[in-house]
C-alpha cells in the first residue's frame, strides 16, 4: 500500500485511534485480513466470521510486526476503531486509488473472469507495472484489499468484479471507480440466484453505467445480451469478438495438435499472429477481450500479440495441464464449473486427446435453480457427442444428471459411470488409466474435485520412483 499514517488512516475511515503511542506512525505494507499474512509494516482487518473472530488474533499480529488493526472494537494494542470494517476497508481503497491515479480497469462476466484477469494482467505488465486481483478474489472485500496492494509505482490496476445480485457491482465500482469496464458475457452461472439471464445482464451492466464519458466500455460483440449494453454507457463503446463488426476480431481461428489456439488478431491499428500457451478454444474470445483492454491503453497489436503467446496461467486449478512420466495428461480445471466453462472444458478435452483416451470427472454444477435438471443432462450429452472416451459423474443427484443426459445420448454404461465420491473416482481412474490418456477434471468449488486430479499427480510420481 503507499504509505499512510495511523492518523490519516483514522480520518480516511472515520474511526477512532485506541493504544496507539504515536498516530504518525505510517502504515508501509499490504492491508491484510489472514493473520499469516502479516509482514512488518502491514494494516491487518479484523473481520469477525462465523467461527473466528480476527480481533482474537491481535496479539499475534502485533508481534508478527503488523503496525496495528483495523477493528471494530478495542484490543488493547495499537487499533483504529470503525462502526464496520468492511465499510471502513472501501473507504480506505477509494482514498488510496483516488490518491494513486492509475488507470483502473474491471471486468465482469458469467464465465471467464479470472482467466480473462490473468490475460489481461500479463499483457499490460509488458507496458508498465500493474497490480491485479489474485485469484478470484472478486467481492466487497476481495476487491479493496486488491486496490489497497497498489504502490507508488502502480500504473494499471486490473480488478475482478463478481455479483451475486442486482446493485453488488454498483457499489464495487464505487469503491473503486474503473476507466475502463469490460463484459465478457452473459451466461447461467448463479441463475438460480438471479432469477434469468436477463437479470444477469441487468447486473453486469451495472459496470459499464459506472464508466466516465472519457472511459471505455469493452463489450462482446458476440453476446447479444452484453451488445445490448452500449446504451447504458457514456463512455466509448469498443467491441470484441470473432464479428465482422468487433472492433478487436479474430480470424483463421485453429487449435494446435495440442488444443492450443492460434489465430490472426486485427485491432483498429494493425494485425498480429498469435498461438496461445493456453489450452481451450474458449480462450480466444478471452484474449480478443485482453486484446481490446491492451489497444485502448496504447499497445500495438505486435506487442499484444507478443504478450498473449508468452502469457500462461496465474491462478490454481484453471485449466492446468501436467503431463505424469507415464504419459498420462491431467487437466485440472476444478476451481468451479457453470454450464458456459464445462462445454469450454469438454471442447478442449476433445481437442487435446486426438488419438489417445479422454476421460471427463465431472462433479455438480452449483447455483443453477430450476435449470439444474436440463443443465447437468446437456452436458452428459455433450460429453457422448464429443467422443469422450469415458465420463465419471462424481456426487449425488446432479451427478446422476450428468451420466443420465449421456445415458439418453447413446452411452449404454461402457462410456459412463456413476460414482458416489472423490475416492471412488480415485480408485477406478487409478485401476484403469493407461499412459497416454487424457483427464479432464471439473466441477463446483464446493465438490472439491481438485483431489482427484491431485492424488493423480501423485500416483504418477509414485510411479515413477517405482520404475526407478
């Protein structure tokens, strides 16, 4: 964080300062709310949880060097003292950016934000230094304590924005007004929530109403929900997509042998080759909306081109690809899952196992509501169409989903299976692998699935030290 005293901390916030010796002492590290992050210099956010309460941890803090807390009630160590600590957080990162002056860039979408962040992240950190959400940390806390790990040297600050109804990313982008908003698209993640796509559209919208006239709102060209959003903006409306009419457009689209993309990418000032370390057909319509971000902050199309085929993957469980010594692939994509990224997911299966066998362990789709039926049935079924040589439904009912759409398609039981948990897919993918298959695994954060593709790697190593 740049550096700020306990005392324009306390006035920044409106709160009161409690055991603190000397006010003018300067908080120099990141604003933090793990205790285990604390570093000397840090401003630790003591938020009270369901089962833990970060006030209790205090005296821990102190000692591990943090300058003081961020609380809503004394504990007799050095404090500022606030009605509510998320509330007192926004303010604090709504100070710092105001103060900063970097350019701000947030994104949206039902699927593909955190990638599209790290595309984005990793392309504008060839012009000048940039900071960016870690992960998916993408709510009222996540986003400020993000904002808040900007420094002096700072120039772009790239900040992913969830919502899980109307008015969320309102208030996010209060907190921290971006130049610069894009819309990746408008899917069925949290629809159960929301209550349709078009209330999913009403509330990504809310990004590009909070733009300046001297802003820019990137918008998908190719959803048409998100393309209806150019009115809401006052800002200039670029478009991105494989259209004719995007403004940012793709063309000669191809995957490698791999499943890696590579495709001709046409920005308003030039064209530029471009192969993807990436695996997925999905993420060119990802790095076209990189791509778009890039130009309107002055890159060439060569230097965008460059940066998107140098650029690999931040965040964890995201497509991850590791190949064991035995020649077995495993891609772990099981950070989450809505309908949009599990067809993603299943195409780039398709294309990277050519010739080997694919299998697909997949778990529930979360959020969906009323269509969580017809959802987890379409995507059984797509796995029949797209040849996957084995799908393993792991869970309860919405397991039972996934193999009944691929039951209905035409797998009569030799291509699927139905298994209860994580470790009876461990046990049948490690009694039946062979070297060279593929495996894809996917599902919901709360499934858990990232087991599996683990207790894979490991039986991989395991045997390879046994060979030697």
């Amino acid at each position: 964080m740049i550096a700020l005293s306990l005392a324009e901390i306390a006035a920044v916030v409106g709160g009161q300062t409690h055991d603190i010796p000397d006010p003018s002492v300067q908080v120099t590290g990141p604003v933090v709310r793990d205790s285990r992050e604390v570093v000397p210099g840090s401003l630790f956010a003591a938020f009270v949880g369901e089962r833990v309460d970060g006030h209790d941890f205090a005296p821990q803090v102190i000692e591990a060097g943090a300058v003081a807390v961020l609380a809503s009630r004394p504990v007799g160590l050095p404090a500022v003292v606030v009605e509510d600590v998320q509330t007192a957080l926004g303010a604090l990162a709504r100070h710092v950016v105001h103060r900063l002056g970097a350019t701000l860039v947030a994104l949206t979408g039902s699927a593909g934000k955190t990638s599209t962040k790290d595309l984005i992240a990793q392309v504008l950190r060839h012009k000048a230094p940039t900071v960016f959400t870690p992960g998916s940390l993408n709510n009222e806390i996540g986003l400020p304590l993000t904002a808040l790990s900007a420094t002096e040297e700072t120039q772009f600050l790239v900040l992913e924005m969830g919502a899980r109804g109307i008015g969320h990313i309102r208030y996010l982008t209060g907190l921290t007004p971006p130049k610069i908003g894009l819309v990746l698209n408008v899917g069925t993640a949290h629809i159960g929530e929301f209550g349709g796509r078009e209330q999913i559209a009403e509330a990504k919208g809310e990004l590009v109403e909070g733009l300046p006239e001297d802003g820019a709102a990137i918008l998908n060209a190719d959803d048409p929900l998100v393309r209806a959003m150019a009115p809401r903006t006052k800002a200039k409306v670029v478009l991105f997509g494989e259209s004719a009419e995007a403004d940012v457009r793709a063309e000669n689209v191809r995957l490698t042998d791999s499943g890696q993309p590579s495709f001709r990418l046409h920005t308003p000032s030039g064209a530029s080759d471009v192969t993807m370390r990436l695996y997925g057909e999905h993420h060119v319509s990802n790095a076209l909306a990189a791509a778009a971000v890039a130009h309107e902050l002055g890159m060439s199309a060569e230097e965008i081109a460059l940066a998107l085929s140098e650029a690999g993957t931040l965040s964890r469980w995201r497509m991850e690809v590791t190949e064991r010594p035995d020649g077995v692939t495993i891609v772990n994509d099981a950070y989450n899952a809505n309908p949009e990224s599990m067809r993603a997911a299943l195409r780039a299966l398709a294309a990277m196992g050519k010739g080997r066998r694919t299998w697909a362990v997949l778990g529930k789709m979360a959020e969906l509501g009323d269509e969580a039926l017809a959802e987890h049935d379409a995507v059984g079924r797509l796995a029949v169409r797209l040849n996957v040589s084995k799908l393993v439904a792991v869970g309860g009912i919405e397991a039972s989903w996934l193999q009944l759409g691929a039951y209905n398609e035409g797998s009569w039981g030799e291509e699927s299976v139905h298994v209860s948990d994580a470790q009876a897919a461990i046990d049948l993918l490690r009694s039946e692998l062979r070297p060279g298959d593929v495996v894809l695994v996917k599902a919901s954060r709360s499934v858990g699935l990232e087991s599996v593709a683990q207790a894979l790697l490991e039986a991989g190593a395991e045997g390879e030290v046994a060979a030697r």
